[in-house]
C-alpha cells in the first residue's frame, strides 16, 4: 500500500539526517504563509468563477505547473543553514504546501462561510437544514484533506477511499441543496446557483487525482 520509491506526482524526496528546528513562532509563520496562498487561491477562484477553465487558470496564476510530477514539490539538495527563518530555511516541504490541499481548503472556505451567513437566517433556512448542509460540507472537506495527506505519504490506494468518500459527502451536498425550501426569500436557491460549479469543480480535481493515484500505483 505505501509506495515509497514510486516514481510520479506524489513522490517527496525526504533527505535524512537534516535536522528541523523551528520555534512555535517559526512554524506560525509557516501556517500565515499556508493561510495567504490558501487565501489568494480564493481570490483568483472567485475572480475567474465564469471561466470555463478556471480550475488550470488560477492553478497557472498561482504558480503551479500542473503537471503530475509537479503536485507534490521535492526539496532540493541545500547547504545546513546558520539561521532557521522560513526564508533562508531549507525548503520545507509539508502538505500545506500540497496544491491539491490548497485548492481544496480554499473552495470549501467560500462555501462554508457563505451557507454559514445564509443559515444565520434563522427565518428562512430551517434549522434542521442549516445544520445538516454544513455537517455535509464540513465532512466533505475532511474526507478530502485526509486523503491528500495520504498521498502526500504515498499511499494512494488509502487516498482513493479518501477521496470517494469525500465525493459521497460531495453528491450529499448537492443532494441537500437540490431539496424543495419553504425559503420565500431565495436566500437558498442563490447559494445553490452560488455552491453548484464549486461542488463540480472539487469534484473535477479530485477526479483527476484519483486517476493519477491509479496510474502510479499500477506502475508498482
């Protein structure tokens, strides 16, 4: 199940005998630096919400090259450094760094923080409603992160339950929002027109990185 010396998009080429020694406000620093680009992914995403390829558009805006042995960066060979800030650091490699978790954490931020505005509407979006739709998104993420962690370990198989059942979590989303509301505001039928191509973008790249997954497992 681990395939430690696969060749491909997940492959980390960990170096042994280094040595990490960061302070709580280096690794702080670290996870602002993970909150920006998770930030700025939503920025581009919701920039580019018309565009028919959005997904490469702002994967192209934020750097990345997309192709498969690109998702996880390897480290590069570095002189040990004197000082231990992020930036003359070795480049650390952690799975905030992974695209697929960037991607992933940022869409599902803008859907849970918009449901999470509309359901204050006590109102108009039943309670019932309001709790089982954000149970739904809040799964579906974890399920999804899981499973980048886990082929960020190289463990793809592990990955591709992950990410089904991230995708079941998924189809439970637009299962719920596809429901009949007693909402005379439109509050619900807005953020569904609103969650649909999000919920259908998250499942295009998770499709794609299932289907990298197999390739790279089949190659063992």
């Amino acid at each position: 199940m681990t395939n430690k010396d696969s060749d491909g998009m997940f492959e980390n080429d960990w170096e042994e005998g280094r040595e990490l020694s960061w302070t709580e406000a280096d690794w702080e620093k670290y996870l602002s630096e993970h909150d920006v680009a998770v930030g700025e992914y939503l920025k581009f995403y919701e920039q580019l919400s018309e565009v028919t390829d959005r997904v490469d558009e702002v994967a192209r805006r934020m750097g990345w090259d997309m192709q498969a042995d690109e998702v996880v960066p390897e480290t590069e060979e570095e002189e040990e450094p004197e000082a231990s800030t992020f930036a003359e650091d070795f480049d650390l490699y952690t799975v905030h760094r992974n695209p697929v978790h960037i991607a992933t954490k940022a869409i599902y931020l803008g859907l849970i923080a918009n449901w999470e505005r509309i359901s204050a509407h006590s109102e108009h979006i039943h309670s019932a409603q309001a709790i089982g739709t954000l149970g739904s998104l809040y799964r579906g993420r974890e399920h999804a992160l899981q499973a980048v962690q886990s082929l960020d370990m190289g463990d793809y198989a592990l990955a591709i339950c992950f990410f089904k059942r991230a995708l079941r979590e998924l189809n439970d989303t637009l299962n719920r929002l596809a429901q009949e509301s007693d909402d005379s505001s439109g509050l619900h039928a807005r953020y569904r027109e609103f969650a649909t191509p999000r919920l259908f973008d998250l499942r295009e790249i998770w499709l794609r990185v299932m289907n990298e997954c197999r390739s790279a497992d089949s190659k063992d």
